[in-house]
C-alpha cells in the first residue's frame, strides 16, 4: 500500500507545489505527531504545524533544521542520516528528549519528496505522559512506598529470572533475611510515625553502602531482604562462601536509632544459601526465616546461617497446616480447628505477628471456607489490628485462647481485657486448656466455647462444670474412639474435635451388605484389577441403579474433574480412560459405601487420595500417583463398612502391593498410612521424619494439602 504522500504525488503530479503543500498539511496538521521532512545540508522541507513553532530562532523562521530544529532536540543530529557521517541512511524508532526534558519516540524513514528527490522524513510522539504513567504503575506494583526499595514482588520476579541458572548449577548466593531488634518498643513508645522514619534511615543508610545498594527488598512491616549471587566457582568450599557472606553482611550489624529518642534498634539476620539450602525463593525465605528465629532466641544482634537441625525442630511448626474436624454428637460437621503451630500459645514475645493465621487463610482462600461451617483461629495481638478486628467475618471465625498451665494474676487480667474487646466487636470467643480444678471463673463467663485441657482426666468435675454453665458449648478434644466418643457425650459434651468413627468397635461383627452397596463394592471389584477391565459390565452395573448413575455423572461435571456436559454412562467412561475410571469409581463407590457414617469419613479418605497422589512423583524414589490414591481411598473403607482391614481386602481384588501395604507395616506404601494420620493429628515431628527420609519439599507438602482440601470442596460443591 502507497504511502499518503506517494498518494499525493500521483494525485498532484502537475499541479503547483504550494497546493500539494497545503494538502499535505490539511492531512498531517490534526495530527497530535510533529513531522519534519529534512534533505542534505540540514535543510527542512516541510513541517507541520505542531512542529513549526521549533523552527523560529531570533532572526525568524529558519529552514536549517541545525539551527532551528535541532536546537530543541540535540540529540537528533545523531540519528539523523544527514547529521553524521554515513555512507548509508538508517531509518528505525528510537526515543530523545527535548530541551526541556520531555521524551519524544521518534521514527524515522526514507522517502522521495514530492520532487523526486531522496529526504528523509520524522515523525516526533511526545510519549512523556505515557511514560511518567508506566513509571509510576511499576513503582506501585514493585516498590515499596514507604522506603522507596523494591518489594516483595519484585523480590519474586528477580528470583525467577536467576532460578534457571541456580538449578543448573551456575549461580550461587544467599538470601538474607533481618528485622529489627525492639522495633515496636520504639512504635508503641514513639508512634508509628518514628517507627516509619527510623524504616526509612535503615533503607537510605543500606543503600547508600556500596556492599548493600541495589541488593535491598521490603518484605513488609521491619522484615527486609538482602539478595546476593555469585558464579558459582567462585569459591571453594562451602565454609569459605559463609566466611565471605558473614563478613560482607557483618557491616549491616549497628545500632539504628533517631536524635533525641533514647531507644534503639539492632538487627538480626538469619540467612540461608542457595542452591545448598533450596533452588526456590519460598524454601530459601522458609529457611532464612527458621535461622533468624534462632538468631532471636540467640540474644539478637547477630548473623546465623541455617543449618539442617534448626529445620528438623522448627519447620513443621512454622510451615504445615492441618484442619481438624469439630463434629457435633450426631456426627454432623459443626467446623474445623485451623492448626498451623503448636497449642503453646505465648504471647509475651514482642514480635508476635500474624503468621499462625495468616499463614492458613492465605493458603485456603476465604472463598474455600464454607459458609455454613466455622473454623477455630488461635488468638493473636494483631487480630485486635483494626484491619482485622472490623473485617474478620464474625459469624465464621471463632478465636480460640489457650491457658497457660499456671495462671498468673496479670495474665487473668490482661486475657479478660482482650476477651472484652473481642467480645464488644461480635466475635465468638473459645477457651481451650481449662481445669475442673481452677475453671477460672471470670474468663470462662465471657468464652462462647469451652475446651478442657487433654490432661484432665476428672469427667465427674467436668460434668459439674458443665452443667452449671449455661448457654455455653463444650468440646471434648481428643476424642479417637468409639469409647471416648459415648463417655464425653455422657458427661453432656456438645462438640467433639478427634477422629471417634476411625475405628470400628472391640469384637464388632461384619454386618451385611446392604443391596446399594453391594453395587459399589462390585464396582470396587471389577475396577481393582491388573487385567482388562470390562467396560460393558461396569456400564451395566452403573446403567441398572439409577441413583449410581445420577451420582457418576454428576461427579463427572464436578469442578473437581471438569468432564463438563457429560451425558451418558459410555460416554463418560469413553473420555476417562481406564486409569481415571479406576479413580472415578473409587471416588463413587466411597461415597455410596460411607453414605450412613460422618461426611469427615468420606472427606478423609479424599483427601489421603489425593494428598497421595500429588506426591507420589516428589519421593527421592518416585511413587506410583494411581496406587497411593487408592491407598488413601481404601484406608478407611473399612470403618465405612465396620468390618476389619483383613475382610475387606479378601473381598476386594485389588493389586498385590495395596493389600500388603494395608494390612501390614512391611509394604511397599504401608508408610504412608501412618504418614496420614500423623499429619491428620499434627505430630510433626514424625512428619518431620517421612519429609526428611524421602527428600520431600515441606513446602510442597503444605501446598500438596491445601490442594487436595481444595480438591475435595471442588469434588463436594459438584456432587452434594
């Protein structure tokens, strides 16, 4: 296609040129461009009326594009075909500044004037704004307000451009995480407003430090980063690259402090090196953050490197979530206990933060936690943070306190005033740690729910206490069988946190099958085999119950598997393929089997599926995903049917290596179903020990169960 002023010399060929001109100019003139056309010896052909009034000099109007034009953009000559010595034109887009400093995008292109001859015409684009705009978008979304350094996204954008070069062994580094020693004693003494000021001297005076400058991110609140890589041949051993380290870092250790203030701040910095300590930003930040925590308890002011057994004492406190099921006496789910930490809960420490809680709603997503339900939060000072205490929804979350084993006057008086507060904005309130000895009258008054310590034994005094406490619910922990179950709710317990239906009771009998569930099982049966499965007796079994297969095609169309619009029993089995059809009617069969027990029966057993199958390619010695789901599916099958592990298996076919690895602690996977159930009852230290024995990521194996928690709301939001 012609450009518009080849357009106008065929159109204008004969006519006189100051009418082509002033055609020219109706075109180019409403445009929001400045366009000069210039020939050799710097003389300008044309420009438009925008770029017109660059032309005027002293003695007027100028046609020297040197003298006039050029005069306002300096560095054009440079670009300029006709500027510089060049044996050819170059043309392209590049960008100037003007002589006050506004930013032009240029291009540049050869043309033939409506004279025949060579010029070469500029188009000029004052992109300034659109710059200044861009400029302040990226500082926005990268730095932080505050301190003026990059933040923790652009933390996370760098790491992932270097990651590649550390996994392939060409970088190495640290990541160096610091806060400050005593910094709320300054806010809480001198406002967050000196607070704020003493963050920002601690930034200008890193920055301004050769060693630390460009190296600086804020992770938020006084918690700042320090990012280093090196080639990774650059030193010899590992001790020589943490002598190098700890004497670079060494110079951030000062006192900060403000004129006419008395207090001041140290820092402690917990660093961990990469690709020693991990090849990912998370596991590097998880365990600098486990060093600096030792760096505290050290006595503060000091560099400590991470080092394997700081990870075995403090991981699992600090990383893992659990979610323990509150059911009432009827088995109903009433809610859950989020766990992320130990029950100590000590909040004497002047450095408590959100973590126990953030930590949990940032991994499940409000929108993953069920209306109906409610959910058990360990208190924290900064849930009193108006943020949280105006926003937190009142009617979902209960905060949970725990009692110290001994009760000290101003610890009573200062839990009463938060219990107060709490209470005064709407929240619900739970006490765990109670004694029928010392029931402390005053704060159980204001508690909605009332959780004895698992030490007491006394059942006849909690029954007292439990009876004359009116318009309160208690909650009978750890209640893990049948026995416990019937002897709290005898004591007059509303809600029971535990796991009573796991085991089937002493020296109870198989009872029959009833006709619905002999159809799961027979599922269970023809699809647990090594062989061929045959598809048209499965499809028969399916087609002749129709609740089974209302109950098939709808977990087909859950969000969970995403087979949208699936409308036929062959047709469904067609698009899964024999390994998810397996799958799909185990997931079924569950369902149809444990229809009668707790929907914590059938929601555990997901979740061990899943959470099984999500790991299975992360094990130093890579599992089977297909065979730890059914693991996880099968392993309390059998309390669905209150039968024993051993008649179930001789009535299901299933592979070799399952039955073995559930009925017995020598199989191939029989570890995992102990793994289960210490991640289910939050003994992290023998989680602590599966992670550690099969090289698993504790990160990965905290998201792996929030995925499949996630995976079962999917999985339930699609077929109940």
């Amino acid at each position: 296609m012609k450009n518009p002023i080849a357009r106008i010399k065929e159109k204008f060929k004969k006519t006189d040129i100051r009418d082509i001109l002033g055609d020219i100019s109706g075109i180019l003139d409403p445009m929001e461009l400045e366009v000069l056309v210039v020939r050799k010896r710097c003389e300008v052909l044309f420009t438009n009326e925008r770029a017109k009034t660059r032309m005027y000099t002293d003695a007027g109007f100028s046609h020297d594009c040197r003298t006039g034009y050029a005069a306002t953009f300096p560095a054009l000559c440079s670009h300029c075909p006709y500027g510089v010595s060049r044996s050819k034109a170059v043309e392209g887009v590049f960008e100037i500044e003007d002589a006050r400093g506004r930013t032009f995008q240029v291009r540049c292109t050869a043309i033939n004037w409506i004279d025949d001859h060579p010029a070469f015409i500029f188009t000029m684009n004052d992109i300034t704004e659109e710059i200044t705009t861009k400029k302040r978008l990226y500082e926005l979304a990268y730095i932080d307000q505050l301190t003026g350094v990059p933040n923790r996204t652009k933390l996370k954008e760098v790491f992932a451009a270097i990651e590649a070069k550390i996994e392939a062994g060409d970088l190495t580094g640290i990541v160096a995480l610091f806060d400050l020693d005593h910094f709320k004693a300054i806010n809480d003494t001198y406002g967050h407003n000196t607070g704020d000021i003493v963050l920002r001297r601690l930034a200008e005076h890193l920055e301004s430090e050769k060693d630390f400058a460009g190296k600086l991110y804020r992770l938020g609140g006084d918690e700042f980063v320090l990012l280093y890589t090196d080639p990774a041949n650059r030193f010899d051993s590992e001790d020589s690259t943490v002598l190098h380290y700890n004497n670079l870092l060494s110079a951030a250790l000062r006192s900060y402090s403000l004129p006419n203030i008395e207090l001041t701040c140290t820092l402690s910095m917990g660093v961990s090196l990469f690709p020693r300590d991990g090849t990912g930003l998370s596991e590097c930040l998880r365990k600098a953050d486990i060093a600096l925590y030792e760096a505290k308890a050290a006595g503060r002011n000091q560099i400590t490197f991470f080092i394997n057994q700081y990870d075995t004492a403090q991981k699992f406190k600090d990383v893992f979530i659990n979610i323990q099921p509150v059911l009432t006496a009827v088995g109903k789910t009433f809610g859950y206990e989020l766990m992320d930490c130990s029950e100590d809960n000590d909040d004497s420490d002047s450095s408590v933060d959100l973590k126990d809680f953030n930590r949990t709603l940032d991994a499940m997503g409000l929108h993953n936690l069920d209306d109906k339900l409610h959910y058990f939060i360990a208190y924290s000072k900064q849930l009193l943070n108006p943020a949280v205490l105006n926003n937190l929804p009142r009617e979902k979350f209960i905060v949970q306190f725990n009692l110290p084993e001994r009760m000290t006057e101003e610890k009573r008086n200062k839990d009463f005033t938060l219990y107060t507060v709490l209470k005064k904005h709407g929240y619900k309130l739970a006490v765990s740690g109670l004694r029928s000895n010392a029931p402390e009258e005053d704060l159980l008054s204001l508690a909605d729910y009332c959780m004895f310590s698992p030490k007491d034994a006394d059942i006849a005094k909690q029954k007292k206490i439990i009876a004359s406490s009116f318009g309160k619910r208690f909650v009978a922990t750890g209640v893990d069988t049948l026995e416990e179950y019937n002897a709290a709710k005898d004591a007059g317990f509303h809600l029971f946190k535990g796991f009573y239906f796991r085991q089937p009771a002493v020296g109870q009998k198989s009872k029959e099958i009833n006709p619905l569930k002999v159809n799961y099982l027979r599922l269970m049966k023809l699809s647990n085999t090594e062989g061929y499965m045959d598809f048209r007796e499965i499809s028969a079994i399916i087609a002749s119950d129709v609740a089974l297969s209302y109950k098939l095609l709808r977990i087909l169309n859950s969000a969970a598997v995403g087979l949208r619009n699936v409308t036929s029993i062959s047709n469904a089995i067609a698009y899964l393929g024999e390994d998810n059809l397996k799958k799909w009617i185990a997931v079924l069969a569950l369902r149809g089997v444990a229809e009668d027990k707790p929907i914590e029966l059938i929601r555990l057993s997901l979740i061990r599926a899943n959470f099984g199958e999500l790991l299975a390619p992360h094990f130093r010695i890579r599992r089977n995903p297909q065979k730890l789901f059914m693991i996880g599916m099968l392993s309390l099958l059998h309390i669905a049917l209150d039968t024993t592990r051993e008649e179930l298996m001789a009535d299901l076919p299933v592979e070799e290596d399952i039955r073995e690895s559930i009925l017995s602690k020598s199989g191939v996977y029989s570890d995992m179903l102990s793994f289960y159930e210490n991640y289910e009852y939050a003994n992290w230290e023998l989680v602590a020990q599966f992670v550690d024995h099969h090289q698993l990521d504790a990160s990965y194996v905290n998201d792996a169960y929030i995925l499949s928690v996630k995976w079962y709301n999917d999985l339930v939001e699609g077929t109940e």
